[in-house]
C-alpha cells in the first residue's frame, strides 16, 4: 500500500478539479481504502461519487464502510440503486446491513432486489430484524462452521471450502446436527491434533456466547473482559446465527465515548465538525436554554428576596459564585464516575446503595477541606476589617452553605444517574448541565437560607 501523505492528497485535489479519470485512478490505485474514505470525507458529495466511480466495486465498497454515516448517507442519495447493490455484494453482511439502513425503505427494497447473490440477500434481510444496538445488529453471518462429528479430514475440507469467502478466520465454530453452538476449534489443532476421530473430542466446549438481544454495551464489556477477538452470537434455543468480531466492538465503544463526552458537554445529539450550522445549532441550544433557565431562576430567587441580607452582609454577595460553581463541580465528578462505573460494568445497580454511601464519605471529607480553605481565606482577608463580627458572620455563612452544598451534590451528583439507568434513559446526561443548573439554584437556596438564619439570630435583624 502506498504511503497517505499530504502531498498525496494535494495532489488528488489537483487530479480531481480536473476531472482527469485515467490520472485519479492511477493515484487511488495503491491507497488503503481508510486513506481513500479520509480523502471523500473531505470532499463534497458530487465529488465523493466521482472518485467512487474510478474505483473497482470492492474497493469501492471497502471505502463505504469506512465512511462515516452522515458522509455515506449523503454519498448515497446520489448514486443509483442498481449501484449500490453492486458494491454490497462485495461487503459482509453486517457492513451491509449498516450501509443498506441509510437508505430509506423503498430504497432499501429495491437494493436487496437487485443483489444477484441470493444467500446473502437472504442474510441481509435476516439481520435487520434485529435492534442495531444489540449482538443481532452487529453480528456476521459469515463464519466458519463445521459438525461436531466430522473427522478431522473431512473438517479440513469443510474449513477450505467455507473460507474462500472470509477474509478473516479467527476460529471455526462446532455445531450438532441441530446448529445448535457445542464449541470452538483453534486453529491450531489441525497441527496438534491431525488425527483426531471426531471433532467433538478435541473441540473447546461452552465457548463464551451471547443471544442476539443481548445489548451491545454488554458485548464490548465481555470482549474486555475475557480479551476476545471474535464471539459467536446464538438465538434464544442455543443455535449458532453469527459472529462478531473485535474491529466492530472498537467501533462500537468508539461511537459510545462519543455520545457520552457531547452529552456530558451538553450537546443533544451526535455533531461531528462537519456537520451545518444548523445542525450544530439544533444540538447546542436545548442545554444552553436549560442554563439560561437556571441563571433566570437564580435571579428571580435574588430578586424576590424580601430580606435584602445583601445591604446588611454585602460581602456575602460575593461568594455567590463560588457557592454555585462548587455545586455544579462537585455534581458533576460524582455523576461522572458512576456513569463510568454503569458503562464499564464497575458498578452495577445492586450496589448503588453501597456506593452512594461511599460517596456521602467521600463528599464530607471534600466538604471540610473546602469549608476550612475558605475560613482560613477570610480569616487572612476579611470581607469587612472594620467589623470583624460581621466579617466572621460572613465567613461563618460561606463555608456552613458549602459544607452543605457539596453534600448535597455529591449525593444527587450520584442519585441522579443511578436512577436514569434504572429507567433506562442514557445516565450520560446526568453529567451535563442538568446537575451543574439544579446544584446551581440549590446552591442559592441553601445559601439564603442559611444567611438569612444566621442574621436573625445572630444580629438581631428580623429578616
């Protein structure tokens, strides 16, 4: 394969705004057909089909896969079904299902019509009964079977004829007269075990398998669990159905700290830099009026404070950004981490409580760092020298609304996540501005509470 550089695609650019087919194919020859998607990525749609076209159908095809959805769904609008079909015949089952499912049903119908090869028509249609985030959705079909009780002769000949189509063989599956998964047969035990009577008898028994409704979460926490590079799939009665392989939980995993990272950040929907102005737009602007709504509500508390502790305590009001900004930090470290316990299987729902005691623990020994650092600031600087009583009323306020401010965010920081994973809505969002907006305005309530409480009482001032 020929080195992707950028003098390489400098000089693509140049080949393609001519329009020179003879010069663009030769170019694209040797290119790896990853480097091939990297190029049309950057390129508009018009000019994606053109370098698709110099291309034969299985590279072509290759380089559909490769693609990321928005780019192929785009990619494909333009090219006529009859074309697609072609360069799907040249893919696996499953990069088929992914490429055939940006297309819209009545597409998707004409297309499966049009592939000649009837058996993988057939598989198409069979994998998109099933969920796309589930092993169903991900699966191969294609895969290397062979009878439980076949001689090790006839599994060789069995083997050879099955993987003329597989690019990639990473174990051979065992099966009964039923289909249904007995085991696993290295590779390797070919050369160990060359005569060996039955399969049966030197076969791995129970491999590690999961049902096609299992969620795909759950399937890329088992590949890192038992360090798989390919897992059988099997239907609700234990008959093998497909395979999936390592490159798909990679891609899988890869799409989840995606969604994960723009939910936490705030963003409502998968963006790439790409993308429209618009689009970007849609997907910012539900989150950021979320937090509009909470500096609004934070105003009308201040604003509807008929006890003006401000005019009596005016240094007070300079801690209000501190109190929030703790809040929604503390919040949003404690809801991250369970997310991250959720997602990698650290964490499971039977141990919420546990953990969130845990947390409590954790949250009071911030809490009486972070309180004494503020006390020890105002005891260096006081917010009124002239009047150390109210200066210490100050500081007696700030560091007793932390105190209960990083408490309180600590545990709903943790409550919150837990309890979307119980609902099953994505706990990813937990770590947006949703608990850094509600710490916010609890932040505030907690801290007029206690001020209010604490000059009444000790000032004298009926507030």
């Amino acid at each position: 394969m020929k080195e992707f550089t950028k003098e390489t695609l400098q000089n693509l650019n140049e080949l393609i705004e001519l329009k020179d087919e003879a010069q663009v194919k030769q170019a694209l020859q040797d290119l790896h057909p990853a480097d091939i998607a990297e190029l049309v990525s950057d390129l508009d749609a018009e000019e994606a089909l053109f370098i698709l076209r110099q291309l034969d159908d299985e590279t072509a095809a290759d380089v559909l896969v490769e693609l990321d959805e928005d780019e192929r769904g785009d990619l494909l609008e333009l090219m006529p079904n009859e074309d697609i079909a072609r360069r799907i015949e040249q893919m696996d089952a499953d990069d088929a299902v992914d490429v055939i499912q940006e297309l819209d049903e009545e597409d998707r119908e004409e297309v499966i019509k049009q592939i000649d090869d009837v058996e993988q028509a057939g598989d198409i249609v069979d994998l998109l009964q099933y969920d796309e985030d589930t092993a169903g959705g991900y699966m191969s079909t294609e895969m290397i079977v062979v009878n439980e009780n076949l001689s090790m002769p006839d599994c060789i000949k069995a083997m050879r004829e099955q993987a003329e189509d597989m690019d990639e063989i990473y174990n051979v599956y065992v099966v009964d007269d039923d289909n249904r998964l007995k085991g696993i047969f290295p590779l390797k035990t070919t050369i160990t075990n060359p005569s060996a009577s039955k399969i049966k008898h030197v076969m791995e028994p129970d491999p590690i398998s999961v049902k096609t409704d299992t969620p795909i979460e759950d399937v890329a926490l088992d590949f890192e669990k038992y360090d798989l590079v390919a897992m059988p799939v099997v239907d609700s009665i234990g008959r093998l159905v497909g395979r999936i392989t390592v490159d798909d939980i990679i891609d899988q995993v890869r799409e989840q700290s995606e969604r994960d990272y723009q939910l936490a950040s705030g963003i409502s929907a998968d963006v790439e830099t790409t993308d429209s102005i618009w689009t970007q737009f849609r997907a910012r602007f539900p989150w950021l009026l979320i937090g509009i709504v909470g500096g609004i509500a934070n105003a009308m508390i201040l604003d509807g404070d008929d006890s003006s502790w401000q005019t009596v305590l005016p240094g007070m009001a300079l801690f209000i950004p501190l109190i929030g900004g703790t809040g929604g930090n503390v919040g949003t470290q404690s809801s991250a981490i369970v997310v991250q316990g959720l997602a990698n299987g650290s964490l499971e729902l039977k141990n919420a409580g546990k953990h969130l005691f845990k947390e409590f623990f954790v949250a009071l020994l911030n809490a009486v760092l972070i309180a004494g650092l503020v006390w020890a600031y105002n005891w260096i600087f006081p917010t009124d020298p002239d009047n150390m009583k109210i200066s210490n009323l100050t500081t007696l306020a700030v560091c007793v609304s932390l105190f209960s401010v990083v408490i309180f965010a600590s545990v709903f920081g943790t409550f919150v996540p837990i309890v979307l994973e119980k609902l099953k809505i994505d706990p990813a969002i937990a770590t947006g501005p949703f608990v850094t907006v509600t710490n916010d305005i609890v932040g505030m309530v907690i801290y007029m509470a206690i001020s209010t409480w604490l000059i009444s009482h000790f000032l004298g001032i009926a507030v």
